[in-house]
C-alpha cells in the first residue's frame, strides 16, 4: 500500500474519501452526463448536439472552475495523493475519455440506427464500469486502485467501435 511521502510512520498515506474532507465523486458526473447521453443518442439522434459539446475534463480541471464550497479541498486533496495513484486514476480517466470521444463521433451523422446501438452497446457498459471503477478509487481515499480489467474492456470497445467505422468507409 503506498505510503504518503511526508510521513515518517510506516501508515498509509490519510484516507480522503468523504467528499467535504477529501477526494470527491461529483467529479463524475461529467462522466455520467456523457454516458447518459451517448445511450439516449442510440434512440434519439437530436442529442448529437448535446454529445458534441461535452468535452473532456481532467478531476483538477473540474474543481478548478467548479463553484462547490468544497472544490479547493479536493483538488488539494488529489494533489497530496502519492503519485503512483494518480497515475493509476489519470489512465482510468484517459480510458474513460478516449471511449467517451469516440462514442461520440461515432454517433454524429451520418449514424444508422443500427450502427448507434452498436456503438451504444459497446460503450456503455464498459463506461458504466469505468466510472464505477474511479467512483470506488475516489470513495477510498486513493487506496482502492482502478481494474485492469476494466482498461482492458474499454480497448476492447475502442477497436469494435472503430472496426465498424472503417466498414462504413
């Protein structure tokens, strides 16, 4: 388990999990708004708008410009996470991004109906897990560290979304 830096003690760096004290989830749901649009887009092609203007945006980034009362104390918060696992959570959240802007692109017209329940059905589970996956990583404090599995998945999604792209070329 990784130590916090400043310490001399052989305890593991201090938990921040509660949101006010520490890391926060609201983070997230940057994440579930996109998830939330990407499978409404599968059956309602007027949200491709909305899927265009989201962007991503890194967990300093958002409580940078956020008007939460608590948003200083997270961003410190991460801040004094040890190194290796915010490395570990930035993969997640580059994971998350890249599924996310291809799910979106893939969905702009021109869209067939049955290409957006592919995209929609390769996406969204495996980004449901993604932010799971970070949810329990920011709800520990940094200690529970994001699944392999879940990275893993998401490439898996990456190349079906992007193999049935280049069919439509």
């Amino acid at each position: 388990m990784p130590k916090n830096a400043n310490s001399s003690s052989d305890q593991p760096y201090p938990h921040h999990g509660d949101g006010a004290a520490g890391l926060s989830h609201d983070y997230l749901n940057h994440y579930n708004e996109v998830l939330m649009l990407i499978e409404l887009s599968g059956h309602d092609s007027s949200l491709n708008g909305a899927l265009l203007d989201w962007c991503p945006l890194g967990y300093v980034e958002y409580f940078a410009s956020s008007r939460w009362a608590g948003a200083s104390q997270a961003r410190a918060a991460y801040e004094e996470l040890p190194p290796e696992a915010r490395r570990c959570f930035e993969r997640l959240l580059a994971t998350m991004e890249t599924l996310a802007t291809i799910a979106v692109f893939a969905l702009q017209p021109p869209c067939e109906p049955m290409r957006a329940a592919v995209v929609v059905d390769a996406t969204a589970p495996v980004l449901r897990r993604l932010i799971s996956s970070a949810s329990r990583f920011l709800n520990s404090g940094g200690h529970e560290l994001p699944e392999e599995a879940a990275v893993s998945d998401a490439q898996t999604a990456i190349s079906t979304i992007l193999s049935r792209d280049s069919d439509r070329a």
